[in-house]
C-alpha cells in the first residue's frame, strides 16, 4: 500500500467513465467458472494514490491472465501440431491400406480367372477321360465278342471238322483274324487304359491346383475384409483426431479472442494509470519511501532533457553493472525485444537501441530502449527545438514518437529513492532494490 495519503485531487481519477468487465474462462475445466471484472475507475472515497495502487493491481492480475492465456495458446499450438502429425499418419496409414487392399482385388480377380480357367481344363479332361472311358468299354466288349468266338471255334469237334474238310482253309484264316483282332483290341484297350490313367491323373494335378488357388483367393478375400476394417478404424482414428484439432482450434480461437479483450481493457486500465502518474508527477505527489513491487508501472517513456527522440535510458546500480551479462534480462542485441530475466523487463514492448554506453559520470553500462508494441505507434515526429546542456548539443529538428507512453516498469521490489527532473529537464526516477542495488530511469514523460 502506499504510505502517505494525500488529499484528494479536485480531478479524481474517473479519466474514463465506463466498467470494463471481462470474464475469462483460462481452461475447459477448473477455470471455466472463474470470472474476473476489471475495473477502470475507483471508488470515490479512495485518495488519489490508493486509486493508483488500485488500478495498478488490475493491470498486474491481467497481466498475470494474459501470461496464462498465452501458455493456453501455446499449449494449443503444441497440440495441434501434435494433432496434424497424427492425422498425416493416419491418412498415409489409409492410402496405404486401400492400395493394399486394390492389389488384392486384383489378385482375387486374376485367381477368379484361374480358377475359370482350371475349371474348364478339368471339364475338357473329364470328357477325353469320358470318350476314353467309352472306347475302353467298346474295346472290351469287342475283345468279349472275340473271346467267345475263338472259344466256339476251338471247341469244333473233329466231326464237325471232317465234314468242314473243303473249308478247312477258310476256318483256318478265321481262327488266325480272330486272334489277331483280339491282341490288336487288347493293344488298344491297353493304351487307352494308359491313356485314361494319365487323364485322370493330369485331372487330379489340375483339381489340386484349382483347391489351392481356391484357397489363396479365399485368404485374400479374408485379408481384404480385414483391410478393409483396418480402414473403416483407421478413418475412424483420423476422425477423432480431426475433431481434437477443430476443438482446440476453436479453443485457440476462444483464448486469442480473450486475449484480445483483455488487451483491450488493460491498455483502458494503461491509459487511466498514464494520466494519473503524470498528475501525480506533476503535482509531487509520489513521494520518496515509496514501495513498490516487481513489474509496477514507475513512470513512461517520454523523450524529457537531453534526448534526441522518445526513449527510456536506464541503469542498475548507476550503470555499474551489465544488464545482460548478469542475465537481469534477456536480449542484447540492437533491435531486438528485452525481456525478463532475473528482473523484470523495463518497458512494455521494448527493443534495444543503444547498448553498453555510457552516461556522464555515472558509468558506462546504461542502454537506451524504445517500445514498438505500446505507447504512440502512430510513426508520427515531433519538432525539437536545439538543446545544449552540459556540452550534450542537439540540434533542432524532427524527432521520433515511437513508444511515447509506453508504460515503465521497476525491474525489482523496491522504494522509490527520488523522483525529480535533473539540470537539463529529463524526469527520472530511482528505485532502490536493497543490499545497495538500485535502478535507474530517464527520460520519462
């Protein structure tokens, strides 16, 4: 809290005469029913530096829910690319599978034409082993006849021969035929029996070819019905994944909207505070002993004294010490931001211009910042007239806004040492941080 009351300003910090609410929902689940209103103004009972503390707690809490808000964003980013990478797997997954299962319907479709194929093979084999089959009865029952007649002739008695004297010859020759007929009948029976045999044999080849290449189709037919299950839950993963990623594009959607609002309100909040500290700057009215804590707001960039555009030049411990190399913040390189390190970063939205210079007798670690997210971002310039202070010489001329106002931050928990302007108008402002650590800022508006 501040320490000193001071007697209430004629001008009371109602700047803006509105209510900013804004409920956040930081997550689906234990946060979705936290709501927090911001407010803008201050009870009119409350002096004007408890209405400062006040406004500057706001701008803390948001802060503090926009860091949450963008840890939200940025868990969803990971997810999504998470997410994408998983659906990519599963659409390779399903191309894969459904060329897989179109090479089995062509080998189901080039086994269906062998299985046609062998089917008619086996039907042509069946006949020629059936025209076999009938000649071999043709022949056997011819070799029958032959047989019986050889029979009757060699049971001839020998009256029957006697009286059969005059043709004697002719029953010769008959006898001979018939026996000759009867060995070339039973040549021929034997060769269709061969024959019909390695029929039935190349028929039995060919049925066992058609039950194996029945089998294989079959077994691909089974193999494609569970391709085509592996797809059906493929596509069914992909889908789940799909509608993963559209929520928490939607809840991207949700959260960078909210941070939108939210950003809205604070530079509302930014705007009411800006006005307030430069009154109370102006009228005295924070005083040394003041405390304030890690990331409050101690003045904003302005362009006061010796200062050739708007900037923030500060130091830690006079400039005795390296703000980078001590790893108080982050960056370090000429135009590039400054963040939090150790300490808090100095200005909203501040890029390096100057590093590591020095400044009069006070040291030669001061760096010069200007914000390029907050304050005046409009490009516009401002007529300087010439200043020369001691022997600094500027010229007149026009000289650059950017981050006019952008908020000042105290890098650590601290009191505010002094407040004042020095010999060529540049407003400053000293924190002491404790154990003889102290912060510098200059410049301010």
């Amino acid at each position: 809290m501040w320490r000193k009351q001071i007697k209430k300003s004629p001008l009371k910090l109602v700047f803006v005469g509105f209510l900013a609410s804004l409920f956040l929902m930081l997550d689906a689940t234990s946060l979705n029913n936290i709501a927090t209103a911001y407010q803008t103004t201050c009870p009119e009972t409350m002096s004007d530096q408890d209405c400062l503390q006040f406004l500057q707690e706001q701008a803390t809490q948001i802060s503090e829910e926009k860091k949450n808000l963008n840890k939200k964003i940025s868990e969803e980013e990971y997810a999504q690319l998470s997410l994408y990478g998983q659906i990519d797997y599963y659409t390779s997954q399903i191309a894969s599978t459904e060329a897989t299962i179109k090479q089995l319907e062509l080998e189901i479709e080039s086994n269906s034409v062998e299985i046609k194929i062998l089917t008619k093979e086996i039907e042509a084999l069946q006949n020629e082993i059936d025209t076999a089959s009938q000649e071999i009865d043709r022949l056997e029952q011819s070799i029958k006849e032959t047989v019986a007649l050889s029979y009757k002739f060699s049971t001839t008695s020998p009256l029957e021969l006697l009286f059969s004297l005059n043709d004697f010859d002719s029953l010769s020759r008959q006898i001979q035929y018939l026996k000759k007929t009867r060995e070339r009948d039973q040549d021929l029976l034997n060769g269709m029996s061969e024959q019909r045999a390695k029929l039935s044999e190349e028929k039995q080849t060919l049925a066992d070819r058609k039950v194996k290449v029945q089998d294989i189709r079959d077994q691909s037919e089974i193999k494609k019905s569970e391709l085509f299950n592996q797809k059906a839950n493929l596509s069914k993963q992909k889908s789940e994944q799909q509608v993963l990623l559209a929520e928490s594009k939607s809840r991207q959607v949700e959260y960078e909207t909210k941070f939108a609002k939210l950003k809205k309100v604070e530079d509302e909040i930014t705007s009411v505070i800006t006005q307030a500290i430069l009154r109370l700057f102006n009228e005295g009215q924070i005083p040394t002993d003041t405390p304030v804590k890690k990331g409050d707001i101690v003045g904003f960039q302005g362009h006061t004294g010796v200062a050739t555009a708007s900037h923030l030049h500060m130091g830690i411990n006079y400039g005795a010490l390296d703000p980078f190399g001590s790893g108080y913040f982050t960056g370090g390189a000429l135009g590039q931001p400054v963040g939090s390190g150790l300490a808090n970063q100095p200005l909203a939205g501040g890029v390096l211009t100057q590093s590591y210079h020095c400044s009069g007798g006070l040291g030669c670690y001061f760096i010069d910042l200007v914000s390029t997210g907050y304050g005046d971002q409009s490009g516009e310039l401002y007529w300087g007239e010439e200043i020369n202070c001691l022997g600094y010489v500027i010229p007149a001329g026009w000289r650059s806004l950017t981050g006019e106002g952008a908020p000042v931050y105290a890098i650590k928990d601290g009191m505010v040492s002094k407040v004042s302007t020095d010999v060529c108008g540049g407003h400053y402002v000293i924190v002491d941080h404790g154990n003889g650590e102290t912060s510098l800022y200059l410049h301010l508006k």
